[in-house]
C-alpha cells in the first residue's frame, strides 16, 4: 500500500464524520477547515487561493467524497513527501474527529485507556482491507490477537474470537468495523485481559512494531569514529535507518546510519574485550557493534539483514508485506479448494461416465453371445444379425468416443495434482532445512 492510499483511510474518517446526515456530502465550509488542517498537519505550503477557488461559497450545495477527491489529489496528497511530516500526528487528528462522533467507549471505557484506543485505530487500518468502507477481517484480527497476546508472554487462546464469529454470522462474511473492533476489545470479548496496564504495555510494544516499522530495538555497545571508545547505546532499527540514544527514553539522539542497498552487515572476531562483535558497513563508514550473547548477535544480525532486503526491493514496511502474503496465501488456498471442489466434482462424473462405458461393454459382451446364438446362415452364405444388436454396438463406440476427451482430462488432472503435490513437498522440506539451520546456529550460539 502506497503513501497516498494509507492516508488516504484516515482521510476516509475525517470525511466521513463531518456527513452529519449520512447523505454522503459534507458543507464546503467544513471542508475547507478539513484541508486548511491537512495542509498544517502534513506540512504542506498552504495555498489559500486553490482552496478559495474550489470552495467558492457561492457553488450550489454540499460536496460528495468524489467531489472532494480532484482537491485532495491535486492539492494536498500529490504535494505530499514521506518523512517530512509526523504521521503519528495526521493519524490523531483523523482520530479525534471521527472518534467524538463514532466511538461510545470514550465516556464508558472498560479496559481500553483513549490512548490504547487510538493505537488500536491505527493498527486497525494498517490491517483493513483495501475497500470501503474499512473492515478488517477475521483472520487479521486473529493476526493482531496473537501479536498482542505473544507480547503480554501469554498463550493465545482463540476461543473468544471463534465464540463472537459463531454468534455473529456478518463478522466472517463481512468483517468488522473499527467501531465494532473497539467495542469488542474493550469488553473483552476478543481477548481474555487480566492486568489492563499489562495489555497497555503490549499494545505499546505492538504499535511500535507494526506502525513506526521498528524491527528490533535494544541496548549494544558502539565504539565510537573519534575517540574509538566503547559506550553503550539504544539502538532503534527500523527498514531505512538504524538510530541510536543515550537511552530508551529516546530524548537524546546521538546518530544514525542511513540504510541503503549497498549496506552491508558482518561479523568480526571478539577484541578489546568485547564479544559478540559485528560490523554495519555503509558506503562511508564501518559502525563496530557488540551484542550482549551470541543470541542477541544472531538476531541483530538477522534482523539488519531483513532491513538491507527491504531496502533493496525498494519497500519501507515489513508488516506491509508480510500482510500481502497472508492476503496471497489466503487467495491461493481459496483458489486451491475452489480447484479442488470442481476436481472432486468432475472426477464423480468422469467416474460415473467410466462405469457407464463399463457398463454398455458389459452389455455390448452379453449381447455378442445372443447374437452368436441367433446367428442364422443363409443363402450363399449370408450372415443376418438382428438389427437390435446392431444399434446396441453402435451406441458403446459412439459413447466411448464421446467420453474420451473427459476421460484424457481426467488423468491429466491427477497427473498436474500429483506434480504440485510433489512439489510442495520439496518446498516443505527445504522450509524444514532452513529452520533447522537456524536452530543449529542458535544452539551453537547458546553453547558458545
């Protein structure tokens, strides 16, 4: 999902919750609020004649989404320049626009601080599908389920969502609103939560990882470019930049190493006392880093790894793609059970044709022997069969040849299924391989 499509959802909101009468068209004096906001939030040079001019107060009427959308392309969304602007904050303004008009959790809240709301907002339409109006569903809200559980150190348990989805019939069809989604939450019907300010330091470390794309972060000690010191620091890695700080309180800043595909991360041999040693290496300076074990090395390494391959397939969100592959895997099976669904079909009637040409040799047989019984030899020695037996022998070979093409189809069908079966296989034990690999170098790890 690009930039524009992305803001584009929280727009969807705004928008939305200015239609006080649901007609699908909002005041052109609301909306001219509405951009003057997003031309202060996203950054952009304000351009008050553009917006005079579209906006005139003399047009007849309020204006639709669409009606809005020339505007919000030309204007605001085409001007619009990722990293120089807070999306934290666009995000927030969206929020407390829709959330005043939408959200009855504000005022009776059970587990769910205003903060822990927005959060869930956000996520929410990273995760929605790419239609509207937004609605996630269920095997994406069981995706942020497990994430947060995994985060609180507890099992996921996914009994709660499983009892909602047999209740409520439109959630599997359909999916789920925002609204619904934080109703829910907050009742604890999707989640079993028994500390609040547990769930909210979860939540926090899930928005970090899926929103601000930070894919790992901790403390490692950096030796220094001038005074070629060791000092600990706060690392933060995200898919373009690794940053690091004083401490995790984040307030001080002391540098950055801007990733690019021609990045490259090593390990390097223990000196100087430090252990756990590797190297980051841009196209202007080498970044010396010591882990805290060879587990934290493995994974830092691992991890850094996974940025540079972002980088160079010019993608800036990891959890964006990992949500493109849930969305093709989900298409693929759909279509394979589809497939399935039609072999299984077609082959009970190819089946069926079989035993029916089968049958009609069967009887073609039997009747053979009648006629061999009836067979009269007459004059000059003539044979006559019975015009009966004729016409049956006629009928099996004009069946046979009728069903030849299904029954060709038909092992062609089970020779391409015993091909992608074999084939998945392959890819299942090479998937093993790989695992087990890695195993192997964490045990080694922990050994050492």
């Amino acid at each position: 999902m690009d930039l524009k499509s992305e803001l584009l959802k929280s727009i969807w909101y705004a928008f939305t919750s200015l239609d006080v009468e649901k007609c699908g068209k909002v005041s052109k004096s609301q909306l001219k609020v509405l951009s003057h906001n997003l031309y202060t939030v996203l950054k952009i040079p304000h351009d008050p004649v553009a917006l005079e001019e579209h906006f005139q107060d003399d047009d007849n009427g309020p204006v639709s989404n669409h009606g809005y959308m020339p505007y919000l392309n030309k204007y605001i969304l085409a001007k619009v320049q990722e990293g120089m602007f807070d999306k934290e904050r666009f995000d927030d303004l969206c929020w407390m626009m829709t959330m005043k008009k939408n959200y009855k959790g504000v005022s009776q809240r059970v587990l769910l601080s205003e903060r822990d709301s927005f959060k869930l907002f956000c996520l929410f339409n990273l995760l929605s599908e790419d239609r509207y109006p937004l609605v996630m569903i269920p095997e994406e809200v069981e995706y942020l389920l497990k994430k947060i559980s995994t985060a609180m150190s507890q099992e996921w348990d996914g009994k709660p969502l499983e009892d909602l989805i047999s209740q409520d019939a439109t959630v599997q069809e359909e999916g789920m609103s925002v609204w619904t989604f934080l109703e829910h939450m907050d009742a604890g019907r999707l989640l079993r939560v028994t500390n609040a300010e547990a769930f909210s330091l979860a939540l926090d470390e899930v928005f970090l990882e899926m929103y601000h794309n930070v894919l790992k972060r901790g403390y490692m000690w950096k030796k220094g470019h001038v005074r070629r010191n060791w000092t600990e620091r706060w690392f933060v890695l995200k898919p373009s930049s690794m940053a690091y700080y004083v401490s995790e309180d984040l307030k001080d800043k002391r540098g950055e190493l801007q990733l690019d595909k021609s990045c490259v991360v090593e390990p390097i041999p223990d000196r100087e006392g430090k252990r756990c040693l590797f190297c980051v290496k841009t196209h202007n300076k080498t970044y010396e880093m010591s882990a805290s074990d060879q587990r934290q090395k493995v994974e830092w390494t691992q991890v850094i790894q996974t940025a540079l391959r972002l980088q160079s397939e010019g993608k800036s969100s990891l959890h964006h793609e990992l949500k493109m592959k849930r969305r093709a895997q989900r298409e693929n099976s759909q279509r394979e059970r589809s497939r399935s669904s039609c072999s299984s079909r077609s082959s009970q009637s190819d089946d069926s044709n079989i035993q029916e040409v089968e049958r009609m040799e069967k009887e073609k047989d039997r009747q053979d022997l009648e006629i061999e019984s009836i067979i009269q030899v007459k004059e000059e020695g003539q044979l006559t069969i019975t015009l009966s037996s004729f016409a049956t022998e006629l009928a099996v070979v004009n069946m046979k040849l009728h069903y030849r093409p299904h029954i060709c189809a038909l092992q062609h069908a089970r020779e391409l299924e015993i091909r992608r079966r074999e084939a998945e296989e392959r890819e299942r034990r090479k998937q093993r391989e790989v695992q087990m690999e890695l195993e192997r170098q964490l045990r080694e790890a922990e050994m050492v």
